[in-house]
C-alpha cells in the first residue's frame, strides 16, 4: 500500500473517492465538490497531510486531517467497498499518528459513530480514548412568531464556550459559508445548514450567557420553526451528551438512532 498526500490529486477526483470511500455507510455522502469543499474549509482540513490509499495500482481510500494549533483530528477516514476487512485503516492511521507526534502535536482526536464497532475497536487499539458521548435531536418545534434577523456568523461564534467538539467549535463557524446563514432573536443566536433543504439543520444554537435560563432560545426556536412552517428541525450528533438534553427534549425533540463518541489520543502521555 502506498500513502500519497491528497494535495497531489485533483479536488474533483478527491470528492469522488470521498463519496466512494463512505458507500454503505450509516450516513451517505453523496460525491458534491461543492460539500468537500465546505468540509475542507471550515474543519481546517490540510490537504498536504491527508493521505490517499493506493493499493495495486487502485485507489483504495483516504484519510482526512485537519489541524487547530497543536490539536490534530482525522476529519474523515474511508475505504472503497472492495478493500474493507483487509486491515487498511490501521495501516493508513499509524503513520499520521507518528507525523504528528513528530512535529510535537499534544493530542489527536476524532468522532466514531457509536454504532459502528469496527470502527470503535480500531481506534481504540491504535490508543485513542473515549472523551464524550455526543448526540443529536431531530423534532418540530411549536411555531411562534419573531422578528429574526440575519446577522453575520461571527454574531453567533463569539458567543460559543470553549471546551466544544471541533465541529462545535468557534473556528469552525467561523469557518462556514453560503448556503449556511446566522439568525438572531434577541440575545440567542442560530446557525442554519441551509433553509432551502428539507429540513432545517442547525450547526449550531446558543444564547448569551447573561440571558440563558429565561426562554430566549425557546423563542429563537419557535421563530425558526414560524418562518419555516412544517419543516422538522435536527441538530446533528455533535452535540456533548447532557449538554441540551433539558432543552431541546423540553421542547419535544427525541434522539435519532445514531450517536457518536469523541475519542482522543494524549500524545503528551508519550512523556510521562
């Protein structure tokens, strides 16, 4: 197997293999440049340290790495349907796990879908730890009438605490773009995947600190639902297990089926 950088390989051939590498999965990636490009962007992916798997002449998958400072995450690692069950993921995750050793990074982390026990069993044989469970919600809020008002990305991601999953994080809303938009009622603050869907996504729901407890984010909820009337509204399973549960579950949301667990490798250990 050789291990190429993914920056050597066209975008729109990268798009594919993503596609590729995720079919049969719990959650289909469809093959949109447009998508992979939004990933690439906001998770702070580096193309010249993810790696394309190339076996007998075939590309056979690829990892996706992203970095924040001294914090590295696997974005996204795959394999084509005709090579799974050969023990390529190991062989593609050991050698970034020594890069970023290498260059002094202090831990490594990533997102498994909880359901997905092969996945579960290599990570955690390659070290990696269990952080945080992470859930999400899927419901159809009670509408109600508010004057949102579309603001600026940033309106949101100031107001988000530290210590969130890397796709919660302010970087990573800072780093969004169209087709998500922000909207703000008051003092609580919504990120929307893209209105024009089935669904409303959020990326992400938060209000100031000063006004928390007192409705504000039930209000902006409603509004949303208000202004987008028989729409179901999810929140992906980013989202740190007992975090919202009073909320969002209060407001008649359940849990989808699938949850996912934050998993990190404490390279500062190495020391000790």
């Amino acid at each position: 197997m050789d291990l190429i950088p993914a920056a050597e390989f066209p975008f729109l051939a990268l798009s594919t293999l993503f596609a590729r590498s995720f079919e049969g999965y719990f959650v289909p990636i469809p093959d949109s440049p447009q998508a992979f490009d939004a990933r690439v962007r906001s998770d702070h992916i580096s193309l010249l340290e993810s790696r394309v798997a190339r076996v007998d002449g075939e590309l056979a998958g690829l990892v996706l790495m992203a970095r924040r400072g001294q914090v590295s995450r696997v974005a996204g690692m795959g394999i084509i349907p005709s090579r799974r069950g050969q023990g390529l993921g190991g062989a593609m995750l050991r050698p970034l796990l020594e890069a970023a050793r290498a260059r002094g990074d202090s831990r490594m982390v990533l997102e498994v879908i909880e359901q997905n026990a092969p996945a579960m069993k290599l990570y955690e044989k390659l070290g990696f730890r269990r952080v945080r469970r992470l859930v999400g919600f899927v419901g159809m809020p009670t509408p109600e009438a508010g004057a949102l008002e579309e603001v600026a990305l940033s309106e949101c991601a100031r107001l988000l605490p530290d210590g969130l999953p890397w796709q919660l994080e302010a970087a990573t809303v800072h780093g969004l773009s169209s087709p998500v938009k922000a909207f703000r009622l008051g003092p609580a603050c919504a990120v929307v995947a893209d209105v024009s869907a089935p669904a409303l996504g959020l990326r992400s729901f938060v209000v100031e600190p000063a006004s928390r407890g007192q409705g504000a984010g039930r209000r902006l909820l409603r509004a949303l639902a208000a202004a987008h009337p028989g729409k179901t509204v999810s929140v992906g399973a980013i989202v740190p297990e007992g975090l919202c549960e009073r909320f969002f579950l209060g407001e008649g949301f359940t849990h989808p089926s699938l949850s996912q667990w934050e998993l990190e490798l404490d390279f500062s250990a190495d020391a000790k």
